[in-house]
C-alpha cells in the first residue's frame, strides 16, 4: 500500500503522520487490497475565530476510488471523522465485491 501524507498551510508532524497512518490500518484489517492513500490535511485559515481544519482522502483499490472528506476544529477530530467515513465506503465495497450467490450442489446421477 502506497501511503502519501501532504499538508497544505501546515507542516506534516511525525505525531501527526504516526496518528494517520494508525488510524488508517483500520481501513486495511477490513480490506487488504487497497492500493494507493493519497490524505491531505488543510488549516484554512478564512477568519481566525472561524478556523477549520480539512482532511481529505483518496483510496484506490482494485476497480475503484473512494473519497471522503471531514472537517473540524481540531484536527486530529477531522482525522477520525474521515476514517470512520472510509471504513464505511470500504465495508460496503467489500459487500458488494463479494459473491453472494451459492453454486447448486451438483446432481449425480
């Protein structure tokens, strides 16, 4: 899995990469075959009493992209919201890719 963490108006932590990078290995016990994560965290900073903070994410897995964005005050709450949308994108991918469907037993004659 090909992980990407870039900030925009902020510089990257190592607390900050550590914190999303466990928060995303939720993603990956509940599907193994993600691709490509590209997050990218964003202070925007419009008024100082209204400041809010982005996190967006693209996953790629195998036949298609998922994307899912949170913002919040604090960071690290945008983070989590985010995760909790993509876990479940990823379920339902999962759900969906899955043959539901049981062959009939064979018949023997």
């Amino acid at each position: 899995m090909n992980l990407t963490i870039s900030g925009h108006h902020l510089e990257v932590t190592p607390a900050l990469r550590s914190y999303v990078t466990t928060k995303l290995d939720r993603i990956t016990r509940h599907f193994d075959q993600v691709v490509d994560v590209k997050v990218l965290l964003t202070v925007e900073k419009q008024k100082e009493k209204d400041r809010r903070q982005r996190a967006e994410c693209t996953i790629h897995v195998k036949g298609n992209d998922m994307f899912a964005e949170s913002a919040h005050e604090d960071l690290y709450a945008a983070v989590d919201e985010l995760v909790d949308k993509l876990d479940r994108q990823v379920v339902r991918h999962k759900d969906r890719i899955q043959s539901h469907h049981h062959e009939a037993p064979k018949r023997v004659m």
